[in-house]
C-alpha cells in the first residue's frame, strides 16, 4: 500500500514523447523530484513525498524509458539537452514556477544544469548520491568500460553493454546490489529489482551512449561554479558508485553543504530516509524559511507531557495501553498524556476520553496496509510489516513533528516499530526518553516461506539485536508484557543468539497486561445480567479482531452454528464483527446478531459461555483470565499467532487450537460442543501488570 497517493496525475507530450507525472501536496512551495537513471522509476522517491508533500507541493515524474513514459527509439532522445528540456516541460504543465529541485544519482547532474543555466526556476538544490564528470571516479563506470568487456574489475564486468543486451536481469541485480551496499538492505534491493523490471536493456544501452553526445552546456567545474542557489548534498561514505571523493569536490565547487552518511551507499534517500528527510526539511527551514506553521504545545511549562503510540494492528494494544495510562496517572496525576494514533485505536481512545494529538489525522493507515496483505484467513505477518515500509516510514515522519514540537519528557512506544527503528538507526534523532514495549521478541519464518523467508527474518532479527547492542541508551526502558517462560523456545536465526537467552537481558516483564482484569468485573451472574443475558441461555462470541481480515473465518463459523444449534437448543450467537468489517455484509442464519463496535467486548468475553476468536493474543489473553472457554484459528502464515501466541496459551493451559485450512462446518459444531460440555481450567493470569508497567514508566518522568 502506498503512503499516500496523488492528488493529480497527467501527461506531458514533448515532440512526441509522452512523459508522466504527479503531483502530491498544495504546500506555498513547489518541490520538483527529477528522474534518476531510466533503470528506475519515480517511485525510487517513495520514502521522501508522502512527507515532504505535507509541507511542499511536490510534483514526481517518470524519466523517458521507465515507468509511465514513452521509451522513444532514437539514442538522442535521451541527452541531457532532452533531459533539461523535459524537466522545464513538465514545471511548466504543473505551475511549477521557482522549485526546489532534487535529484538523485544521475539526475543531480540534470539538477545542476537547471540550477546553473535556469537559476529562475531553481529555488535551492537537494543532491543525493551525486554525479558528476569532475573528481575522481570508479573505474568501471566510464563510457570506455560500458563499451567493452573487460575482466579487471570483480564483478564489473557486467557493467557492459553487450551483458545488458544478453542477460539484463543479471545486471540489474548486480548494479542494485551495489547501489545498496549496506548490510541489511533486503526490501531496497528487492523494490529496486521490481522497478528496474519496467525498462530493458536495450533502453539503458541507449542512455548509456546518449551521454557521449555533448551537451549545449558545460557541465564540468564552471557549471557548478554558476550555482547560486542554496545546495544540499547527501552522500554516503561508502558509495560503489559514486565515491564520496568526488562530491566532495563537487561541493567545493558549488559551495554546497555537504551531509556524509557514516558507511552509507550510493541512495541514501531510500536506505535512510529518515535521516534524509530530516536534514532536507532542516536545511530548506534554514535556508528559505517559510515552511508550516509548527503546532507547538499550549500547555504550562511546568505540565509534565507524554506521547503515547498504541499499535493499530487489532484493538489489544489499544487497551492495555489505556489501562497503563490510568495506571500511570495515579502516579503523577499532573501528567497530561497524548495519543498519537489512529483507526481503530481512536475509537477506543475516544470513548475513554483521551486526548489525541492532532497530528494523528496525517498517519498512513497500517491496519488499512494489513487487511491489503490479507487473503482468505491468510496473513503473512513478517512480509506484510516488511512491505510496510513505505507506510512506516512516512509515519516515522508524522511522529518526530509530533515530538520536536510537543515538548514530550517521555515517548511511549507500544510495538511502534517506526519509532524504535529509526532512533536506533540514528540516535541523534531522538528528542525524548524512550520506552518500549512488546509482547514478542522477533521474527519467524513460517515452513511455507522457505529458505528465503527464513535468510530475511535473521537478517531483520540481526539488525535488532545490532541496533539494541550497538546503541543501548536509545531505549531507557524495554517492557516485555510478559515473563520469562512467555518467551519462546527459539533461536533468532542461524548463527544467533537464543530469545530465552538474550531477551532477559535486555527487558523488563511487567507480567501479562489485561486492559481491565475480570477479577474487577464482580460476579458471573451479576455481569451476565448487566449485558442483558437471559437467564439459561448459552452465550457463544464470535470476535475476530479490529482489522478487516476475519471476514472468512465468520462466514464459515456462521455455516457451523445450526449444526451446534440442532444439539444444543438454547445457543445464542453474537458475532462483534469490528469496526473494519460492515455488519451488513455478513448474511447471518436465523438466531445470529451481529455487532459492530463493542467499546466493552472484554466484559462481554468474561460473560459468555464460549468464545470463537482467531489467534491474537490480546482477545485469548482476556478469555484466559476470564476462565472462559475458546476455540482459536490462527491465521496461516502469522508468525506471531502460530508460534509466539500458540507457546502462551500453551503454558496457560487455555483455548483449544483449530486450523482454518481443516476445518469444516461439522468440525466447528463439534469442538463447540466439545468446548460448551467440558471443564476449563487454566492457569490464572496476573492481574497487576498495568501497575508494575506503570512503575516502571513512572521512573523515566
């Protein structure tokens, strides 16, 4: 899923060639992203313009030979006069006027040609992984290598003309490869694979051999000595295909900053776009002032103040973390604490009267991206939080206004991947005290994924336990919502440590946190009659979370319930459909209500007489304490349901396991059956842990 989408699309036809754009934002400053190398497409920008077009009108279009451009025959069509010329097209069709202009890579050159002999239209100047004819270079990418095979460079000979023609898809790989020359750069390497795939060979051969045609213009030392404008520079240290020598020269010469990423490779913009982002926007408010209005806090000075971010994946993180805030302000009743959020989470927020920060209305739906990954009871939870990335990346952003502009003593971060991330990857980024919590310690593979799914879930484990070792100050407090023997068995990977080893190391345990214990609810029968449960009826739930991927598993517990119904006469069903899920889309049989949002499912699980859920771990965690029986389908796929979960609810001796895949109308009716007549009796869970997580918080205020 993307980020955001445009707000206007199109087309420029210059001489017969068409070229397409977009255009994201209305911001009083137009931003213009200028097309790398046809290799890839605009979306190379991916990470930077659901941020930027917050604060800028930014327009993106595809270079001719990739995207949605024409791909014309003609090797001239591809100079860089063409170049220049297109780009000024495209500013004009848009309004663009005087813009900030950005490149990356083999655009930067295209970018100091506008800034050089176009300043009028050149506002400032952002280049990233520059380009350039000047300075030293790498010797395997001059026009002489590109012409012939040659075997003195390892590797490089690929970087040739006739293995582009013969085996492109070879090329692609290895170039990319080596444009992300950082460890743990999987989903870039990949992404780049994928856009690479919509151009050919034959297309990067005429780009190639377009650059020996001398331009109209100089673009040697006296073009970057024409620059006027204010100039950015991002490079990496460790660029294979640009050494940061050159830029340096380059900004020398032009009078650029210049910003060296430590180890960074050649596209800093999609491998730190954090970092990037941050110094972009730091930069242009220095230079050209005139950005938003930021939203700084309106309370005293003296208000102690918390940003508190709660998952949306589900509602269970949603509860605990209110539980914890009720908790939390016991201790400090001056704590005024914010809630960077958003749908389903706000719902509940609102219900219980919290303050949601404004900035929440500028957050990319994740549960939106997870219902997208879903299929039919089916959610590959590594690869969808993997291919989150775009979203995560643009919340991350959300969240750092947020937090540079609320004077926040203490963040609060609830499985905020985003957050703990990129303040690990770079703590000079983080603004307040840190604490973290989860209630599962890495990635699994799941058997269908293979080889592969298993190489990528140690590379992102090893890139925590790097991050967490490398920078243990980042978070000042890590909350397992747990203990000890909740942790898994496992290893994170090949040639890792153990989890029951290293996770004690570097978390806390607050025990098992329930938003509110059913020990607090009084008596069975008190609360059955307080719900409106009549009297000798059997109540069974059907409750599949706060995302929209239950949608299967109701309809076929639904074929189940006149099966159960024929054995057991006085069996009531109520399916809680959840807010993403339209209640009238679900055809229930005769005896069947169907709900949508149940702001108090937890008093209703601890009423019932059995539950149907799926395996998240909050809902079973609830039933657990509650006593109440459950039957349980994990979703196929979900790592954390078919591994982490199914491990606690086995040492709390709870629910009974059934697979979607297997499962039949009879066999439902049967385990109901089964589930309604015999005995529950599971281990008791700690009622305490939003207490002791708030102690523990209550230290870092």
């Amino acid at each position: 899923m993307r980020a955001k989408l445009p707000d206007r699309e199109g087309f420029v036809e210059r001489e017969g060639v068409k070229l397409a754009y977009e255009v994201y934002g209305s911001g009083p400053q137009t931003m213009m992203f200028l097309p790398t190398w046809s290799l890839l497409h605009s979306r190379v920008y991916k990470a930077q313009l659901p941020y930027l077009s917050e604060r800028f009108r930014c327009i993106v279009y595809d270079g001719r030979g990739n995207g949605k451009s024409d791909r014309p025959e003609d090797v001239a069509a591809y100079s860089l006069d063409n170049q220049v010329a297109d780009a000024l097209a495209v500013m004009d069709a848009t309004d663009a006027g005087e813009a900030v202009v950005v490149g990356l890579s083999a655009s930067t050159i295209l970018a100091c040609a506008l800034a050089a002999y176009h300043p009028e239209r050149v506002k400032a100047a952002i280049l990233a992984g520059t380009a350039a004819i000047i300075g030293p270079g790498y010797p395997y990418m001059t026009p002489q290598h590109f012409m012939t095979m040659q075997d003195s460079f390892e590797g490089w000979n690929k970087y040739n003309r006739e293995h582009w023609l013969s085996d492109y898809s070879d090329f692609a790989r290895h170039f990319i490869s080596n444009i992300f020359s950082e460890p743990h750069s999987t989903k870039q390497i990949e992404d780049g694979l994928e856009w690479a795939g919509d151009t050919t060979g034959a297309i990067l051969v005429k780009t190639v051999e377009a650059r020996m045609i001398p331009p109209s213009v100089d673009i040697g030392e006296a073009m970057y000595r024409r620059i006027q404008c204010p100039t950015l520079m991002i490079h990496g240290e460790d660029d294979q295909i640009q050494p940061l020598s050159r830029a340096k020269l380059v900004a020398e010469v032009a009078g650029a900053e210049l910003v060296t990423i430590p180890g960074g490779g050649h596209n800093p913009l999609g491998r730190y776009p954090a970092k990037c982002n941050t110094a972009i926007t730091e930069f242009l408010d220095r230079k050209l002032g005139g950005g938003p209005a930021r939203q700084k806090s309106s309370s005293p000075p003296t208000t102690k103040r918390a940003l508190y971010l709660s998952s949306p994946i589900g509602l269970g993180h949603g509860r605990r973390d209110i539980a914890i805030a009720r908790e939390l302000r016991k201790l400090h009743p001056d704590l005024q604490i914010d809630w960077l959020a958003q749908d389903p989470v706000t719902r509940l927020l609102a219900a219980g009267g919290e303050r949601i920060h404004p900035l929440s209305s500028r957050l990319a739906s994740e549960s939106r991206h997870i219902e997208l990954e879903s299929g039919e009871h089916d959610l590959n939870a590594f690869r969808a939080i993997r291919r989150m990335d775009e979203v995560l990346a643009a919340n991350f952003m959300v969240f750092q206004d947020a937090v540079e502009d609320g004077d926040y003593e203490l963040v609060i971060a609830d499985e905020a991947w985003d957050i703990d991330h990129f303040w690990h990857e770079h703590p000079e980024l983080k603004k307040a005290k840190l604490a973290w919590l989860t209630d599962f310690v890495g990635f699994l593979p799941m058997p269908s994924g293979g080889d592969r799914e298993a190489f990528l879930t140690r590379d992102y484990n090893a890139e925590m336990i790097e991050h967490v070792e490398r920078n243990p100050g980042v978070r000042d407090r890590a909350i397992f919502v747990g203990s000890p023997e909740d942790i898994i068995p496992r290893s994170f990977g090949d040639d890792l440590p153990d989890m029951q080893d290293w996770v004690p190391k570097h978390f806390d345990f607050s025990g098992y946190i329930i938003g509110e214990h059913p020990q607090a609810f009084g008596s069975r029968s008190d609360l059955r009659e307080s719900l409106g449960y009549r009297r000798g009826e059997r109540i069974c739930i059907v409750t599949v979370g706060g995302s929209g991927v239950g949608a299967h598993l109701i309809r076929r517990i639904l074929h189940s319930y006149p099966l159960a119904r024929s054995r057991i006469p006085e069996l009531r069903m109520i399916v809680v459909a959840g807010p993403r899920i339209e209640p009238m889309s679900i055809k229930a049989p005769a005896g069947v209500e169907v709900r949508a949002f149940v702001p108090d499912l937890d008093r209703h699980l601890a009423a019932c007489d059995l539950a149907i859920v799926q395996g998240g771990l909050t809902t079973c965690m609830e039933l657990t304490a509650a006593g109440t029986p459950f039957i349980y389908f994990p979703l196929q796929n979900h790592f954390e349901q078919n591994f982490h979960v199914a491990h606690r609810l086995d040492r709390y001796r709870a629910g009974r396991r059934m697979e979607y895949a297997t499962s039949t109308p009879d066999t439902i009716a049967d385990a109901m059956i089964g589930a309604l007549t015999d005995r529950a009796c599971f281990r008791p869970v700690e009622s305490s842990g939003a207490a002791d997580a708030a102690r523990m918080l209550s230290e870092l205020i």
